[in-house]
C-alpha cells in the first residue's frame, strides 16, 4: 500500500472538507468506531462459542477434559503473542491495515478449527485465531481512542467492550440453536459462522475506515491528519497544532534519551521508556494499566464466559437445553448491562463506574458461592439453589459489564503518551492475556482442588481487592483531552485527582 492511501479512499477526495459541527463529527467518530469494534464482536464470538462447543468436540474427536482445559487456555496464551505484536504493527503499519490484518488471521484461524480433524488441528486452529484475539483487543481501542472527539470519548470507547459481548451472546445463541444438529456437524458449523465477520470487516477497513490523525502526524502526514480532524472535531486546526506539539515534545524526549544512553531505534526507546526506564507519570500510567489489567481476569470472568455450562450442571441443572439456556440468559445480561457505560461513563466519570462495579462483583461471587454450596439431594432444595446460583451469576456478569469490561480498556487507552499508546496498550493486553490463560487453564483443576463453591469464594476476595485497587491508586480522567493525560499523572495525582477538567479538556 502506497504512504499516500493513509486515508480510506471514500476520504480521498480534492475538496477540503467543511469543518464539522459537534453533532456531525461525533457522528462520523460513531461510524469509524462501530466499524473497528466488529474486531470486537468476532473476537466475542471466537472466545465465547467453546462454551456451548467443547461438549460436541469431546464427544466428536475424543478430547479429554484435560486436553480441553489446555486447548481453552491457551488460547489465552496465544493471544498474549499477538497483543505483543499489534503494538509494533500499530506502530509501523498504522491502526488502520492492523484492523485488516486481524480480520484476515480470524479468518484462517476459525477456517482451520471448523475443518479440525483431531487434537493437533484444533490446537493449530486456535493458535491462529488466538493471535488475531490479541490483535483485535489491541488495536480497537487504540484506534477509537485516538480517532474520537475528547467529549464523547468515553461513550465511543465503550464500543469495543460492547461488541465483545455482543459476540459473546451471538456465540450462546448459536451453540443454543445448532445443538440438536448431528455431532459432527454442530460444533464446526458453532465456530465456521466466525469465519464470515472478518469479509465484511476486511471491506470496512480498505474501503470506509480513516487512519488516526494522532498516527499520521506520528509519521509526517499533517495534512491527511488534518482531513480526518475536519470530520471528528469542530476546530481541526487548533486540535492538530495540540497533536502537533505532542509529538514534538515526544521526540525531543526519545531524542534525550536516545543522546544519554547511545542511539536507538524508536521501538527500542519506546520498551525502555515503558519498562526499564520510566519517568514517574509512565511509571504510574503502567500501574494504572496493568493493575486493571491483572485484576479484570484475577476476578473470575473468564471462567464464568468459558465454563458457566460446567458450573450450571454442577449445581444440580441436568437438562442440556436448560443449561445452554441458562448460557443464553447469562450473555444476554452481559450485553444488556455493558450499554450503562455508555452513557455514563463521561457524565459521572471512570472510577465510580470501576468502584461500583468491583462491589458488586465481589457481592455476586459471594452469593454465588453459597448457592453452589447449598446443593442438596432434596429436588427443593437443589431448586432453590440452582435459581441463586443462575441468578447470582447473571448479576456478576452485569456488575463486571457495569466498569470492568468497558472501562479500564476506556482508560488504559486514553491515558497512555501518543509515543507509547500502541505498545503500551499492547503491554497492558498481554498481561490481561496471561491471566486469562491462567484462569482458563486452571479453572477444572481448581474446583476440583478447593471445591466450586471454596473457587468463587477466591474470586470474590480478588474482587474486593480490586475495589480496593481503583481506590487507592487510579485518578479521574473524565473530561480531559489524550494531550493532557500525562501531565495530570506526572502530578502525583491521587484517587481523587482529575475530576475537573481543565479549560483546554473543556474546549476540546
């Protein structure tokens, strides 16, 4: 692809854009945005259609509960390579043709699991579609963040979280309604529908998609930057001079360092500066993220999204369709419950969404616990704890949708420097990634260890520790522009720091 098709072609027209109103650039950010989150939805449908499928592909092939466990988990694993790399693609390819890269690997990856015909080929299969996870969970929300107006970002970020759960839910309707077909045909038919999202969102990113302004003037692109501006924000001009001097003062830094410690290349400036060597405000932008991070997977989701099947037959539901359906439902509150973010994530801020949604996580594994351990011989009493445990696992999937499935990749983010956004994202996805693997693979051996009820009594202390996490050590960022995020870190902010913008943040 040429330097010059930085922008979609439908862009590419001679005359200059007239500059757009409120209204009209936060629609054209809405377009961009839902386009970028069908990465999101595929990813959901990848992630969630093992729930309903893995029964179908025991029985089919033969795949032991231990061989699943690690066929499920490493995915997790897989994806870590891929969140790893999409930072450097972000980087030097641009968010735009990274979009395209990932729809192209989940296409192969659930092509290769569909036509599986043995435990080596499942495992290539979710090898490929594994690292097109790690793409997609990465470059969305950089690419939303960087292409949304400051006053709306909050709502456009919530997007991808949204997407991902409305694919986890397509994907529990599809196990739901395929499963009566023959065994062998079911579960390939649950994972090949995944394969067709990524034609159309190949198509999306070629022909309708921008790339970001903040990416363009990154490499020397003002005047494409400026085009994409005029579409999204109502004064480009003011908004690119502030991109602008981001920049420079960017690679004056890399610069300095690069002079006090030997010439680098940029990405190796960029490792150091995230990780060996940070200034305080990264050094508290990198707790910040990988903290979230590290404790949105500690807290259980992911068991919950990949076994809730498991957990439902474990506490006394026998029927299949009763079980899958109970799946269905769970979703559903998943999906429904992540549109609350969405509106109230730039009026009442990031950490009231984060600290209310940690509570009631840490509630709802409480009393998810105790119906488990309620279990009974009596039908009555198997009855009465099998309703809890349905009810109490719908209100910790809506609890998580409320702050810590949208938000903190909202403001992981929007509060990393333009120089380290995409690696950085990519840093905090990779961890997300291993403690999702270590969830999913240990989730079996857990319960069987400690009992279910003794499993989600742990995941309700990790969530309460979470609370106590957003708390202590995350600052507001509701209303500030990305320019300002560092300096509002580099302040020793403290839990209560950011709540009022600034007047540049309420211009933008």
């Amino acid at each position: 692809m040429k330097e010059e098709d930085l922008e979609s072609p439908l862009l590419a027209d001679d005359k200059e854009p007239a500059p757009a109103n409120g209204a009209r650039g936060c629609t054209y950010a809405l377009v961009c945005a839902l386009l970028a989150s069908v990465t999101s939805i595929i990813y959901g449908y990848n992630r969630g259609v093992m729930s309903g499928a893995q029964k179908f592909i025991q029985a089919d092939l033969g795949v032991t509960d231990a061989q699943l466990e690690v066929l499920i988990g490493a995915t997790s694993v897989y994806s870590l390579v891929g969140s790893l790399a999409a930072g450097w693609a972000c980087d030097r390819a641009g968010r735009r043709r990274t979009i395209v890269l990932s729809a192209a690997l989940f296409l192969a990856g659930s092509a290769v699991t569909a036509a599986a015909n043995g435990y080596a080929a499942l495992m290539a299969g979710q090898l490929v579609a594994g690292v097109a996870c790690g793409f997609g969970l990465v470059v969305a929300p950089v690419y939303i963040a960087e292409i949304s107006p400051a006053n709306a970002r909050g709502f456009l970020s919530s997007i991808p979280e949204i997407a991902g759960n409305s694919g986890i839910l397509l994907s529990y309707i599809a196990d739901f309604a395929l499963a009566g077909l023959p065994t062998p045909l079911n579960w390939r038919l649950m994972i090949g529908i995944g394969a067709v999202p990524p034609l159309f969102l190949s198509a999306a990113a070629t022909l309708a998609m921008p790339e970001t302004p903040r990416w363009l003037v990154l490499h020397g692109h003002p005047d494409e930057a400026r085009r994409v501006l005029a579409r999204t924000v109502g004064d480009a001009d003011r908004r690119l001079q502030e991109i602008v001097t981001s920049v420079q003062e960017a690679t004056k830094q890399q610069q300095a360092a690069a002079g006090s410690s030997g010439a680098a290349p940029p990405s190796t400036s960029v490792w150091r500066e995230i990780l060996l060597r940070p200034t305080p405000a990264v050094r508290h932008v990198m707790l910040a993220i990988l903290g979230l991070q590290v404790f949105q997977q500690a807290c259980g989701v992911a068991a919950m999204v990949l076994y809730a099947p498991r957990v439902f037959s474990h506490v006394g539901i026998t029927s299949e369709r009763a079980v899958l359906g109970a799946t269905v439902l769970l979703g559903a509150a998943k999906t429904v419950a992540i549109v609350v973010p969405l509106f109230l994530a730039d009026r009442l801020g990031r950490r009231p969404m984060l600290l209310t949604s940690a509570g009631g996580m840490a509630a709802s594994l409480l009393v998810l616990g105790l119906s488990v351990s309620m279990r009974s011989t009596t039908a009555a009493a198997t009855s009465w704890a099998a309703a809890t445990c349905v009810a109490a696992a719908v209100a910790y999937m809506a609890t998580f949708s409320l702050g810590f499935g949208p938000v903190i990749w909202m403001y992981g983010s929007e509060i990393l420097p333009l120089r380290l956004r995409a690696q950085g994202t990519g840093v905090g996805t990779a961890v997300n990634r291993v403690m999702s693997a270590v969830v999913g693979m240990t989730f079996i051996s857990m319960y069987e260890a400690v009992g279910m009820a003794g499993t989600f009594y742990i995941f309700a202390a990790l969530s309460a520790a979470a609370w106590v996490f957003v708390y202590a050590c995350l600052p507001e960022t509701k209303g500030r522009s990305l320019e300002e995020m560092e300096a509002l870190f580099d302040n020793g902010a403290g839990a209560g720091a950011g709540a009022a913008p600034s007047a540049r943040a309420a211009l933008s």
